[in-house]
C-alpha cells in the first residue's frame, strides 16, 4: 500500500480519537474526505499534522510488531 494512504488513514483515525468521538458518529471516510479537503485547500493546522504523524508512527509501530 502507498505510503500517503497509510497516512491519510492514521491521520484520520487518530482525529476521531482527538474528538472523542465514537467511530459510529463519523465514518472513516467522511474523516478521510475532511483531511483531505483540508490538506488540499492548505488550511490545515502544521503542529496537528506532526502530532497526527507521529500517532501514525506509534500505530504502525505496534501494528507490525503484534500488538
């Protein structure tokens, strides 16, 4: 898989979770589309975009070790 699209994904599951939002509110692809459409557009928030990164890191991270 590309690696935008793992970030894209991680980016959007982890803004759900900013939100405090249960998953069943906001569909992943609705997240994914308001990312997107933000990033596209440039209004998107740097400092987010880093912490949203590094949350993608630490997923991955555990994914491929198991957890």
């Amino acid at each position: 898989m590309n690696t935008n699209v793992h970030i894209l994904i991680g980016r959007a599951v982890c803004q759900l979770l900013a939100k405090n939002t249960p998953i069943y509110e906001t569909t992943i692809a609705d997240a994914i589309a308001e990312i997107f459409n933000s990033e596209y557009s440039g209004t998107y928030d740097a400092d987010r975009a880093a912490t949203l990164n590094a949350a993608l890191k630490l997923l991955t991270n555990n994914s491929s070790t198991g957890l």
